[in-house]
C-alpha cells in the first residue's frame, strides 16, 4: 500500500491504481484467511528515505520521510494491533489529513508533490 492509494493521483495514476489493488487484495485475503489464523496487516506508507527516494527533495531524512530504522521500529510496533496502518505516526497524520481534503485540494497538492519531487 502506500499513501498515493488513498485518493486518484494526477501524474501518478499507474501508481495510485498499483497501490489500491495492493490494498483491496489484501483486505480481501485479510477476510478470506481469517478462519485459519493468518493474520493480513496493509502498510500504506508516506515517504521512507532510501537509496530508492534520496535523489529527490523529499527522499531526505525528514519530519515527514522517516529513515528505514524508524519506519521499522514503528511499523513493527503495530502488527497485531490493527488490519491496516501507515507504520508511522506523521504518515498518518497524513492519511487522515489527504481523506479529509477535497479531491480538487489533493489533486493540487499531488501536481505540487510530483513538482517538488522532480526537482
């Protein structure tokens, strides 16, 4: 999963679609494995800084993009808790801001994203 899934993503719409199917799959296997004790957790995160994101701007260490340590630690920390978690606390801060927006808003804000990242 990741953060892009949770509303349609101008100039990002392969990956935003990618990352819906990651999650409807996995709520569908959540439910279809219950009954077996296999436990199904969607991670749906923001930016994590990796070798991946850091030639971007906002692939750098950050309040918002977490190291992979602290992703790990935090996301870890949820397993058993909840079916469905960004696995870090200002990501979802980010959730609840992004499904709170209007889409026009998130659709000017994902342009503006896509803007920054490129530079």
């Amino acid at each position: 999963g990741s953060l892009g899934s949770l509303k349609p993503s101008p100039l990002m719409g392969v990956y935003a679609a990618s990352k819906t199917f990651v999650d409807y799959f996995s709520s569908a296997l959540r439910y279809e494995y219950k009954d077996v004790n296999v436990d199904v957790q969607i991670i749906s995160p923001g930016f994590v800084s990796t070798r991946m994101t850091q030639w971007s701007s906002m692939g750098k260490p950050s309040l918002v993009s977490a190291t992979p340590e602290q992703f790990a630690i935090s996301s870890i920390a949820t397993i058993g808790l909840t079916s469905h978690t960004s696995g870090y606390w200002v990501h979802g801060l980010q959730s609840l801001l992004i499904t709170a927006m209007p889409t026009s808003l998130s659709n000017w804000a994902a342009v503006r994203m896509i803007e920054k990242i490129k530079k």
